[in-house]
C-alpha cells in the first residue's frame, strides 16, 4: 500500500498534538528546590540542598533507595522488574519525575521560581 | 484457524520486542505486535483483532498484573480508535496513519492506568512517550503497508 494524503494529516495532527503537550508540561525548565515522594504509606517533601540517602518501602515488598545530592535527586536502587524508575537518572529540574509503578512509588522534583505564570508552567 | 495464527504471531511478536535491546528511554516501545493487530482489523474482522488484543493482555500477566493492566487498557483502547478511523477515514489512509492513531491511543490507555495508580507524577514523563509513538506508529505501519499484499495473496492469512 502507498502513503495516502490521510497519512500525512493524521502524523501531522498528532505531532501537534505531542509537540504541545510537551511544550506545555516542560517549558520553562527552573532548577527545583524540594523532592516530593509520594509512596503507598503517604507523601514525604524533602529539600534538595542537602546531602542525604534514605530507603521508601513501596507496595508488593519493593524497596527503593533514594539519594538526594546537591540539587538532585535520584532512585539509586530498586526492588522492582523493570527499573523505569533508575533508569531516569538525576532528576534536578521543577517538574521532573521517576516513577516506579509496581511499586506504587513517584519522586518529583517541584519548586523553583518560574518565569512564566502558573497556568502554563 | 486464521484467528489462532495471528494470535499467536501477536504474542509471539510481543515477546521478540523484549528481546531487542532497550530504548535509552524508559518505557518506550516500538509495538511491533500492533502489525498483526492491524492486519487483523483490516484483513479479518474487529473481533478477531479484539481477540488477539486479550490473548496478548493475558501474556502480559508474565510480565505482572499492572504490565496487564496496562497493556489490556492500552491496546483495548488504541484497538477501539483504530476501528473507528478505519469504519470513516480507511478510504483516505494507509496503514502508517493508522498505525500513528493506534500507537499514539495506546499511549493514552496506558497514560490513564498510571496516572489512576500513580496520581499527577506521571503527567511529567508522558508527552514523550506520546512523542516517540508517532515514529513507533510509522514504522509498524510501514512493515504492514509492505506486507499487507503479500500476506493477502497468501492462503493461510487471507480471510475465509
């Protein structure tokens, strides 16, 4: 089958569709001052101008390490299959986030002055 | 008999994927079970698609129950917007805007599952993902648009 005029309006639709919403939830990027970890026990706020590790007990057994260090957070460790959650780093910048699903647990970054208003950052 | 082949090439896809080596972006996908699933809505029935969507949700439950819950959610949903572009725009599209509305709603059912487990967190990581689908849509629906006619000409795929 060939390319149809159909094709090109859906992939131009959705890439609008995508573009933005990124565009939305990322922009603008400020550096964040505290970590929120939300586990299935309740939420915890920590600031990042420390330099701290600590353990969160998530559902089904998991256990995540988590270390925050100069401005940064990360999940060091996981229990979990799927390591989502280590695998996204250093999370630094207001609105960046890790997310272990299994375990029911999420570290977000927020804080931080924005340069626009409220409504698009 | 057609339906069990398909199913089955499905499962076998999904767990190929697997196999590959992992994007640099956690979470991300190609779908390359969406070529059979597509073919299946075209070529055989909506039901017969919708079938091999559970077969393939049931599977999942080897990966755990919310890997499940997500891939029936994901796939039910991107199977739902895939019939309905196809009932009103098919004479319009091939199989790579299909594949990009396919990719992009199964995006969106599993987006819902984690925001219901996880709360507002995963809203940050999503509109990547969302991005990503639409390459991921255009190359299975590529592969199909190469193969759909192959495949029709082919007694043991072709319907009936």
């Amino acid at each position: 089958m060939k390319l149809r005029r159909g094709d090109y309006v859906v992939l131009l639709l959705a890439a609008v569709a995508a573009v933005s919403c990124c565009l939305q939830i990322w922009w603008p990027r400020v550096a964040g001052e505290t970590a929120v970890v939300v586990a299935p026990t309740g939420e915890q706020r920590y600031s990042l101008s420390q330099e701290t590790a600590f353990t969160v007990d998530g559902k089904n057994g998991i256990v995540l390490s988590i270390e925050i260090d100069d401005g940064r957070v990360r999940v060091a460790h996981s229990g979990c299959p799927d390591q989502v959650c280590v695998h996204s780093g250093w999370l630094s910048q207001s609105g960046q986030t890790a997310a272990c699903v299994p375990a029911g647990v999420s570290v977000r970054v927020i804080g931080g002055s924005p340069k626009v208003d409220g409504v698009t950052s | 008999m057609l339906a069990a082949v398909l199913s089955t090439l499905t499962v076998a896809l999904s767990f190929l994927e697997e196999l590959l080596p992992p994007l640099p972006i956690p979470g991300a996908k190609l779908g390359l079970a969406n070529i059979t699933v597509m073919y299946a809505l075209c070529g055989v029935s909506v039901p017969c698609a919708a079938g091999m969507v559970i077969v393939k949700a049931t599977f999942a439950l080897l990966r755990g129950p919310i890997a499940c819950l997500m891939s029936t959610v994901g796939s039910l949903l991107s199977l739902f917007l895939m019939a309905l572009t196809k009932r009103f725009f098919w004479d319009k599209l091939s199989f790579v805007g299909l594949g990009v509305v396919g990719a992009v709603a199964h995006n969106m059912g599993q987006w819902v599952i984690s925001y219901l487990l996880l709360g507002f967190a995963m809203t940050y990581y999503a509109p990547l993902l969302l991005l990503l689908a639409i390459p991921a849509g255009v190359i299975t629906g590529s592969v199909l648009n190469v193969l759909y006619p192959y495949l029709q000409n082919n007694s043991l795929f072709r319907k009936g």
